[in-house]
C-alpha cells in the first residue's frame, strides 16, 4: 500500500466521521494526516514501524493506524463507518459542491440515501428549506449531479493509456498474431473516452469463444462487425472482427469519426481499400497527404490532406523546457534544485518555476518577502548550474509566479512586485462559478496587464469533474493577439485546457501557444507530453509552442514581448 492510498483512507476517515456527526477534533485531524501523508517524499510501506511515530505529523494514533493499514490492508474505525454509511451516501461524496457537513444534513435530515433522489429533491426545490442550502447552492448541485451522471464510464485518455497497450499485447498473446490494431476514440488521441477498441484478424465467432473463457472479460453485447466486454478494470472493451484481406481497411475506418468516414467515402467513392499493406499505401493511392490518426475528424481535413497543407505536427521530443512548475516554496513536492536536476538530467535546457501567488492561500502563496528570498535563490542556483562542471552549460531557472486572477481581473502584486519577475502566468483560482460576462471581464483585465505574458488554463475546467466557466474563447484569443499574451495549453491530464478545438484560431491570430505540465512534483514533468497529443489535434507545430524554444529563443523571446508590452 503506497502514501496515496494510506492518505485516501485517512482522508475518507475524516469525511466519513462529520457525515456521522462524530468527533470533529478527531475527523479535522485524520483530513490533516491525510494532507502530510500525500506530501512525503519516502514510502511509509518501505520504513521500520517505529520510525513512523518519528515522522512530523504523525502522532501515536496516526501511527497505529498507519500499521493497521500496512498489515491488514484495512482500518477497522474506518470499516465501521462504512457498514454504516448507504452506498448512495458514498456516491453522493463524489459530487462537486457538496461536502461532509451538507452530505449529513442531506441524509440524515432531509431523509436522502441516494444520487437520484437528491437530483428530484433539487427540482421541487426541496433544499431550500434547509439551513445552508440557497437557491445557488441548489442550483449548483442539481448540475454537479447532472454532469457526474454524463460522464459516468468514461475516462481520461491518460487513465486509461497502460491498460490500452497492455490489452494490445495481451491480444497478441491471445491470437497468436502481432497484427493486432488499436482503433477508435484511443487512436485518435481523445481527451476523454468510454471503450477501447481493436481490429483483430479472426471470425467474431473465434474471438467470442476466446473470450467465454477469459474471467476478466464480461460480455455485453455483439453486431456483425464487433463484440463488446466489459474488462475487469471497469472500461468497455469492442473488438472489431476482420480478415486479413480488410485488415487495414477496418482499421482505417474505425480509427475515424462518422463524420470524416462519411466525407471520405462521398470523396473516394471509387477507391479499393482490399489487400492494402497499410495505410500510407492509402493516401499514396490517393495523391493525397497522409492524415494521421488524430486529424481524422472532419471534412476540412481531407480538404488539407488534398492540398498538401497538414503541417509537421509537434512532437513529445520537442519540448525542450519546464514551463509552469510549482517547487515545495508553494503546495509542490520538490526543492527548485530538485527540480532543475531533473530537468538537466532529461536533457531539457530551462526550467520556468511558477509558484502560486500570495492570494493562494490554500497553496502556501508566495508573499513580497518570500517571492525576494525565492529569487536570490534562482540566483546562486543559477550560478551553480553555469560554473558546476555536473551542471548541462547553459541551463536557466527562470523567476515566473503563477499570479492569481483576483475577482476584478487585478493581478495579485502591486507592479513593483511584477516586474521583478522574469514572466508572468496568470490564471483564475478562485470563485469560478460566473457567468459569462463575469468571466470575460475579469479575462479580459488579466490579459490588458502587461506583465501577464502567458494566460494560464483559460477556463479552469477539470475533465470528468469540473466544466470550466463559460468564455467567449475569440474574444479571449483575439485579445492575446492585440496584447502579446502567449495561451497556455494546460497539459495536465485533467485539465488540457485550452481546448484543443481553439487552437487553429489562435494560431491564425499568430498567438504563440504554451504547452505546460503545471507541475507539482518531478514525476508530473510528463504531462507535457499529454499536452502534446491534444496540441496535435489542434495541428500546433514546435515552432508555435513557446516550450519549444531553445533557451536562446526563450530570452530572445522574453526581451522582445517586454519591448512590445513596454515594460522592458
């Protein structure tokens, strides 16, 4: 059992005990042990047992039930609670917008055990007759439910990316053939999906009397083409059944939307997609340009495809630096030479370290006196890397803040503060429930500043979570272009915000693109590469992603966006 889960029980411990009403003391401390645990740096799994009451925050208590855990898997206050809790009261825990306190009013006032329930409950405006539930508050949890029953069965791409490949070589075990083809919404690199799916070269009949014997695999149901499962890990599984003349043919066609397939096929009503060796030989036959996977959308794209006009899309090795990164100064897991070793030892040429600003409370924001030490720190960092035969020649930390987008779009130091900075992000953290109009004033304000230089995660969204408050993105996208604001393209698996759908507009207006991981520890380095894959389906390419620049690029960039902006 690793920290995350030893710190999702205490966590679910906590909730649990204000949803009974029980000990609040005790409830607000297991939430806070939870918080410590999720923020160490060695496994408690890996430590002797009496080295964990040592450890800062962790007190008799904590510790005993921290073995508990280790040597049982389970607590037993914990399962006690859970006897007692309704399966719809624990569902109810995943809604946004409703915590604990309100869980327990909910059930044990308004006599509520279930999602469906308090949805109904909403719409007769049942809440509003209980203390703490007003029309807003109502209002926003009727659409919280509506969104989490939407998106019920589906999943993030990044969720589902191992799975992906391991059933891909699980198949060619299965089958006994490496022509196993991974198809559909997977292959097209979508943020979100509810199925993987495959083209395997075997009868429907052989391949449902294969998987009759599987225990992982439950089936659902089957069409002359496909057979659907359910795989033990929760995700639909569709296998396509195909020969091996139209192999490549199914797998074209599959790894497309209805859309492009029924545009295609209007186009190349003549074409024979029989025996093909692959799917090059389809576009060559054509004259046409190849269309990867993850363009295969839309008519417009067979319209590019005709004219030789899909650029070189960008790729993960492209990415040549770190931008918007939170260090242990705020609410990340590492120190800022942690963090540029990394960055060095994965031949990365800068790192932009982009803490949270002071108005982030919640995220240990920096204040002036904090943002002063933090920068002499970048200093003699900087002038280690530069004289330290271990350090790459030539690596940089770059002074950045992730500077809050107050309510009245003000940023969140006086300009004195902001100019000490070498760039800066701004993005909205707090009150995210607004209307439109709300939401582009307060934009709009952050981007005229002109010591913003990157728009951080737009809209705010949260994939399967959280909608992102509404903008108009043109406005917002023609507003960068007049101000020489860069868009950050947030890659953070759940977020990937901007939408990639906006990308094209943007890159029209000659507004440059960010991709960034928005890091909190080393290991979230990888987002980029998440961030990458939406960028492709907007067809960005490494010379519109800012974090693609060389480091001589980024401070030519920095110098000449400063002139422009007039605060050089």
């Amino acid at each position: 059992m690793d920290n995350y889960e030893i710190a999702d029980n205490f966590s679910l411990l906590g909730k649990l005990m204000d949803i009974h009403n029980e000990n609040s003391f005790k409830a607000k401390s297991y939430s806070v042990a939870a918080f410590n645990i999720e923020k160490l740096t060695m496994q408690l799994s890996e430590l002797p047992k009496d080295k964990l009451f040592s450890i800062q925050g962790i007190g008799d208590a904590i510790g005993k039930k921290i073995i508990e855990l280790l040597e049982t898997g389970k607590m037993q206050s914990l399962e006690s609670l859970l006897e007692k809790t309704p399966a719809g009261i624990l569902e109810m825990m995943r809604i946004k917008g409703i915590g604990p306190k309100k869980i327990s009013i909910i059930w044990k006032e308004m006599g509520i055990e279930s999602i469906g329930e308090l949805l109904y409950a909403c719409h007769e405006n049942r809440l509003l007759l209980f203390k703490g539930f007003g029309e807003k508050t109502q209002n926003n949890v009727a659409e919280s439910i509506e969104f989490y029953q939407k998106q019920l069965g589906n999943y993030l791409y990044a969720q589902v990316e191992l799975i992906a490949n391991e059933l891909q070589k699980f198949l060619v075990k299965l089958f006994s053939t490496d022509k196993i083809h991974i198809t559909g919404d997977f292959r097209r690199q979508e943020e979100t999906l509810n199925e993987l799916a495959y083209v395997v070269p075997a009868s429907l009949q052989n391949i449902i009397a294969k998987f009759e014997l599987l225990e992982d695999f439950e089936y659902l149901e089957a069409n002359e083409n496909s057979v659907s499962f359910k795989y033990d890990h929760g995700i639909k599984i569709k296998i396509y059944s195909s020969t091996e003349n139209d192999l490549i043919e199914k797998s074209f066609y599959t790894s497309a939307t209805e859309d492009f397939n029924k545009h295609f096929k209007q186009e190349f009503r003549a074409i024979d997609l029989s025996s093909i060796p692959d799917e090059e030989s389809i576009f060559q036959k054509l004259n046409i340009q190849y269309i990867p996977a993850c363009l295969r959308y839309n008519e417009e794209i067979i319209e590019k495809a005709r004219s030789f006009k899909i650029p070189t899309l960008i790729e993960p090795i492209d990415i040549k630096a770190i931008i918007h990164s939170h260090s242990n100064w705020s609410d990340g897991s590492n120190t800022l030479h942690e963090l540029a070793e990394s960055c060095i030892a994965n031949g990365l040429e800068y790192l932009v370290i982009s803490d949270h600003s002071k108005a982030a409370f919640y995220a240990k924001g920096l204040n002036e006196e904090q943002v002063q030490l933090q920068h002499k720190l970048i200093d003699e960092l900087n002038s280690q890397f530069l004289s330290t035969p271990g350090g790459r020649p030539g690596f940089k930390i770059f002074k950045s803040i992730e500077s809050d987008i107050l309510n009245d779009g003000a940023l969140d130091y006086n300009n004195n503060i902001l100019s000490t900075f070498d760039l800066v992000i701004a993005s909205v953290h707090s009150n995210l429930k607004m209307n439109e109009e709300k939401a582009m004033k307060r934009l709009l304000t952050a981007i005229e500043n002109p010591y913003t230089i990157i728009l951080g995660h737009m809209t705010g969204r949260l994939l399967l979570s959280r909608n992102g408050f509404p903008v108009d993105y043109k406005k917002i996208i023609d507003a960068c272009a007049a101000n020489h604001v860069v868009i950050e393209l947030n890659a953070h698996p759940r977020r990937l915000d901007m939408r990639w759908q906006w990308l094209q507009y943007a890159l029209e207006k000659d507004v440059l693109i960010s991709i960034d991981p928005d890091a909190h520890s080393i290991d979230e380095f990888h987002n980029t590469r998440y961030g990458v894959l939406a960028a492709q389906k907007g067809m960005l390419t490494k010379e519109q992603n800012l974090s693609s620049f060389s480091l001589d690029e980024f401070e030519k960039f920095l110098s000449e966006i400063k002139k422009r902006k007039g605060i050089a």
